[in-house]
C-alpha cells in the first residue's frame, strides 16, 4: 500500500530511493531547494550530469544518479513560475509531479521525497500548490494501484507543513 506523509526534514536528509528536485528547466543548479540538493549531491558532479541533459520543458522531469546523497536518485521536476493561475499553471504543476512518480517507478524507486514545487521563489501559492500536489499524489496510487511506492514531502517551514497537512487530511472529493 502506498502512502503520502508531510515531515519536518530537509529534503537532502530524507533516505528515500529517490527525491525531487524543484529544477529550472535549465537545469542549472540555484538557491533553496535546488541549491541545497547540488551542494549536498556534490556540485560538480551533479553539473555534469546536468548538462549532459541540458534541458527539461516546464512540467515534466528528469533524473540524474544522487552521487553524495543518501538518494540513489535526484528527480529534476520542473514547476511553472506562477503569474496569475489562467496560464496553464495548474496543469503545468500537476504534470510535473505526474512525471517524477512516473520516473521513479520506471527506475524502481520505493520511495521518493518532494519539496513543495513551484511554491518558493516561482511564486505559487501555497494552498494551491498543496492541492495540486496532494492530487497528483492520489490520483497516481489510484491509476496504479499495483504500484507501492512512499511518498514524503520534506518540509522545513511549520506553516507551510500545517497547510500541508489540511490538505493531506481533507476528504476525497
């Protein structure tokens, strides 16, 4: 059985199979998130990976191994900048976390922890982007329901993990 959990954790400290990284689509390492999982997979290393693939459209994902970290695999997902909802953000969101479950069970993964996509500097709003994340979460265990595979957000912000959680524990519509 799958399940979907919210903990307090740095993402780069999480010993799942693999995490999701909040790329740019250039795939160029960043601040928060992004920075973090370079610094802690190894800079150098995961640049050159990255840059063999060179470039992931907004709204889908791509892997590359975890080198230094206890992840056997890093998931570069790539969520829309946020301008006012009407743009496609939605559906760009949801497809990127769609494609990073999808690769880590291509890759064998049983586990893979997300940051909150998109909900950073790219602006998204943070109930929106739970939503969107809780949904895509669900809606993949029920289309695959063969599939066991743990799902853990990495959150470091109590706010943010208690808006997480409401949405976590609210009813199926």
């Amino acid at each position: 059985m799958s399940s979907i959990k919210i903990q307090k954790i740095s993402i780069v400290d999480l010993d799942t199979d693999a995490i999701v990284n909040a790329a740019n689509s250039g795939l160029l390492a960043g601040g928060g998130v992004c920075g973090a999982i370079f610094e802690a997979a190894g800079y150098d290393k995961l640049t050159r990976a990255c840059s063999k693939i060179g470039h992931c459209k907004i709204g889908s994902a791509v892997i590359t191994p975890g080198f230094d970290l206890k992840a056997k695999y890093i998931i570069h997902a790539v969520g829309p900048i946020y301008s006012d909802g009407r743009h496609g953000e939605a559906e760009m969101l949801y497809n990127a976390y769609k494609r990073s479950l999808e690769l880590a069970v291509i890759n064998g993964c049983k586990s893979i922890g997300f940051p909150l996509i998109s909900a950073g500097i790219f602006g998204y709003p943070l109930d929106e982007a739970w939503e969107l994340a809780m949904q895509a979460c669900r809606n993949f265990n029920k289309v695959n329901p063969d599939v066991e595979i743990d799902i853990i957000f990495a959150v470091l912000s109590d706010s943010i993990i208690k808006i997480g959680e409401w949405s976590l524990n609210r009813p199926d519509d």
